[in-house]
C-alpha cells in the first residue's frame, strides 16, 4: 500500500493474510491499490471493498469522513473522466454514539459487518466496475482519502482492497 503518511506498522492479525497495517497516527490518510485491467477477466463486473477494522481506541474517524473511489487510468497514464469511468462515495468509518454506522450518502448496502460480540472486519462498497473488453482502460486505481488534513487520526487496522467478480 502506498500513501500512508507518518506512522504505519504491519501485525498479524488475520487469517486470510498473513500481515495487515496498522495506523498509528496521521494528520493525512490516503491509501490506494491499482491493478492492470489486463489481470481481470474481460466483460465481467468487479465489485471493490476496503476492508478494515478499528481499535476500541481510535481517534477521528468518527468525526471526519473518508471518500472512497474507484478510476480508471488509460494506457498512456491519463486519469479517463466521465460517470462510466469514476465512481467516489463518502463513509464515516466510525459509528458515533451508537452501534450503527453513519452514511454520509444514502446506501443502506455500503457497509457489512459481524453483528457478534467478537472483533469484527468491516467491509465498505467502494463501487463496481465493469471491465469491457477494448475500452482503453489499462489501470483501475482505488482510494480511500480522508476529507479532513490536519485531524489527527489513529488506530485503523487496513484489511485491505478486495476486488471481486460478480458475473
């Protein structure tokens, strides 16, 4: 993962991988993933998560969100705009106050998660993408970035990006 500001430590403390990260403090969050198109099956849609998981502890991610993304970048190392090619949403990675979790936009599906007592890995819908065979995508790029710089944010435990195909 690229583009974790100040401090990040790596733990094992997951079975599905065998190291995950750990945030131990920013004023700047911003984690990306990219894969080469080329990589995944043509015509068929891919659904993208930012799996995590938060410390009893952890500081500003109840109060500032995060916007997620999915882009797409063509072969000469451009960003591609329009709707089809850019998919952003906003989440608040903590709950406040309670034990549901806030949506900044309306997506009752955004977010899944363990409802037990035990510690839990929280996915949130970053989008789909539907990778056509000859559209010109040669990169899809996903971000999660914090909307605030400045705010001291710690104890976000990064899963990480899942990719996966829905067809």
């Amino acid at each position: 993962m690229k583009g974790l500001v100040d401090k990040l430590t790596i733990f094992a403390l997951c079975d599905r991988f065998p190291e995950v990260a750990e945030l131990l403090g920013v004023s700047q969050l911003q984690i990306s993933g990219v894969i080469n198109t080329q990589l995944l099956s043509p015509n068929t849609t891919y659904h993208a998560y930012f799996s995590f998981k938060l410390r009893s502890r952890s500081l500003g991610f109840d109060v500032c969100p995060v916007k997620v993304s999915i882009s797409c970048i063509d072969r000469t190392g451009h960003y591609l705009v329009g709707r089809s090619y850019n998919v952003s949403k906003t989440f608040y990675l903590k709950a406040r106050e309670s034990n549901t979790y806030d949506f900044v936009e309306d997506d009752v599906d955004a977010i899944m998660h363990r409802r037990d007592g035990s510690p839990r890995w929280v996915k949130i819908d970053m989008g789909k993408y539907f990778n056509r065979a000859g559209s010109g995508v040669a990169v899809l790029e996903m971000t999660l970035t914090g909307m605030e710089t400045g705010l001291y944010k710690s104890g976000l435990i990064v899963h990480g990006i899942e990719l996966l195909p829905l067809d």
